[in-house]
C-alpha cells in the first residue's frame, strides 16, 4: 500500500492549524493509503486525535526530527509538509528522495521547491509564488483542507433563526479571544445561548470556568470531532470564529459568520472572507489596538452583532456568497491529485 507522511508540529505556541489541515487531507484521502503524521513530542491529546482517525504517529525528537525524517522515507513515498520551518533547501532534500512532494502554505513567501503547493486561502494565483516551473499549484476554496463531514454538496440547511451562538478561537487561542467574545455576547445580550469549543491546546480553562459560574447560558464543549462540530455550527445562528480553517467550515456549513484574526498567518483568509463578503464582518485585533487603543474588539463585537440584528439582507448575501466558493467537492480534486 502506498505511504503519505504527513510532517507538522502542534503546540499551545503555534497552535494546531498545521495539524488540522494535514488531518482533513488525510480524512479525505481515507484508508485506501497507509497514512502517517510526523510530529515532534505531540501532546497526548493531539496524538489521540490523530489516532483516532486512522493516521500512525510517528513521534520526532526536537533535536533530530530533520535527520529521522529522512532516514524514514523511500522513493515511493508521498510527503505532505505543513509549518513555517520546511525552507526551500529542506524541500529539496525531501523532494530527492521521495516520489512527491506536497507543502500546504499559507504565508506566500520564500522560493518553494515542492511538486504541489496547496494553499486555500481566496484570491491567490500562481504569479504570487517564487516557485520551480513544473510546479502544480492548488489554490483557493475549491481546495478547501476540511474534513469529510463539512463537505456535502447538498447543503446543511437553512440557518435557525433563534439558535445559540458559536464561538470557537482556534486550538490554542493563546491570546485567549474566547473569554473577549463570551464577555461581549454576554454584555450585549445576557440571554443570548453561547456554545463555546475549546481546542486541546487551550490553556486558559480557568479563566472561562470562572466565567461560566456566572453565565447560566454558556455551554463549554472541548476537543470536538467534525461530527460534533456540524451538529454545533448546524444549530447556530452566528458563528464567531478565528480566521482559520474553522472560518471555512462555517462557511461550508453556511451560516453567519463574524471571523476575528488571531495569529499573522490568517491573515489572506481573513481578508477573502472580508473583501469577497463571506462574513459579515472581520476584525483584525492588533491592528485595531495600533489604529486606536481607545477602541476594544469587545466594543466592535457589539457594534458587528448589533449591525447583523438589523441588516438580515446582508446575512442573506453573505450567505450566497459562501455558497458560490464552497460546492463540497474539493474531495474529488485532491483524490485525483494523490491518484
């Protein structure tokens, strides 16, 4: 059976994106290929996760996961790279010894060597790359990295009209935007439902354990697999979110969305979701603070879910926009791509 091996790192630093997205490339591949993640010292959790669905860890040292790679692979091998430190002279070493190479990236940046670079932010093109001239590139939400059940050409259903609302700040969230978002739903509406997810990265629990003592409509759910996540993003009627993958399975699923940068490396997502108007609105926190720290996110969180309450026409937009660049089929074209 053919090998993929899948090489990103998790932690509660860089979070667990590069992770996620190596993990929906895998789900949709399915057992037909032997799959296996290379992590360096992966939390229990996120190993478990993996495990779960049927990809093997292969767990790296710090100090040597460069070398141990190598020594792992042969030249029928399919490597899928994911995370900021596989440079161009890494992908070339990797690239000589295996029979394709993949890297998924989200920074635009650098010269790139691999066979096939997958990068599903919108509004990227081929002339944005510094990249070898028998490069395939794979771009844009039609090669959206979610996971199986996010993607159904059929659609998820109209958007409950009186349903909770999502919060989910990635699988760190080391700024800890989910107890700002509580706060602010909170302070604008006491009554209003909030279903908060918590990645398993997250290391602010206190902090909202605190919180929900006092917040009898705030539900805390953590380490959710997809499944869960459709049921929950399914009976919302917004979706505040990071701008990251979870951004796009709230579009997948077609609901409002309010999407709030959380690291640098959103931010070509967090600007398709803006300028293409998928969310209804996208706030870039640090920027906001640069610009006028007199104004919190918690006051533009307001004003942005005070706006949707009188502005349905624009949630209806919003939503039809989402649907013109989610159509569910991205597993076709990767399946051909792995053929």
């Amino acid at each position: 059976m053919n090998r993929i091996i899948f090489r990103a790192d998790a932690n509660s630093q860089i979070g667990l994106g590069h992770v996620m997205r190596c993990l929906a490339l895998a789900n949709i591949l399915g057992p037909s290929v032997d799959r296996y993640m290379a992590i360096i010292e992966p939390d229990p959790a996120v190993q478990s996760m993996l495990e779960q669905t049927g990809v093997r860890v292969i767990a790296l040292t710090a100090a040597t996961a460069d070398t141990d790679l190598l020594t792992l692979l042969n030249e029928q091998d399919q490597v899928v790279l994911d995370g900021y430190s596989f440079d161009s002279a890494y992908q070339q070493t990797i690239k000589a010894r295996v029979k394709r190479l993949y890297f998924i990236d989200d920074l635009v940046d650098g010269h790139q060597t691999a066979d096939v670079i997958i990068n599903h932010a919108g509004n990227v093109t081929p002339a944005d790359y510094d990249a070898d001239p028998d490069t395939t590139f794979c771009l844009g939400p039609l090669y959206a990295l979610l996971r199986p059940p996010f993607l159904n050409p059929e659609g998820f259903g109209p958007t409950p009209v009186d349903g909770p609302y999502f919060v989910s700040l990635g699988g760190a969230d080391p700024a800890n935007y989910s107890l700002t978002v509580v706060q602010a739903i909170h302070e604008l509406d006491p009554k209003q439902a909030i279903r908060l997810v918590l990645g398993p990265l997250y290391a602010h629990r206190a902090s909202i354990d605190t919180l929900q003592a006092t917040l009898p409509n705030l539900t805390v759910l953590q380490n959710l697999d997809a499944g869960q996540m459709v049921v929950e993003l399914r009976q919302c009627s917004l979706a505040i979110t990071a701008c990251s993958t979870i951004a796009y399975e709230v579009c997948a699923v077609n609901r409002p969305l309010i999407g709030i940068l959380t690291a640098d490396n959103q931010d070509r997502i967090a600007r398709f979701l803006s300028d293409e108007k998928l969310a209804l609105s996208v706030h870039f926190p640090q920027l906001l603070s640069r610009m006028d720290p007199s104004i919190s996110l918690k006051t533009m969180l307001k004003l942005a879910i005070q706006s949707m309450q009188f502005t349905p026409e624009q949630i209806e937009k919003s939503l039809a926009n989402q649907r013109r660049y989610f159509d569910g089929r991205s597993p076709d074209r990767f399946r051909a791509l792995f053929h």
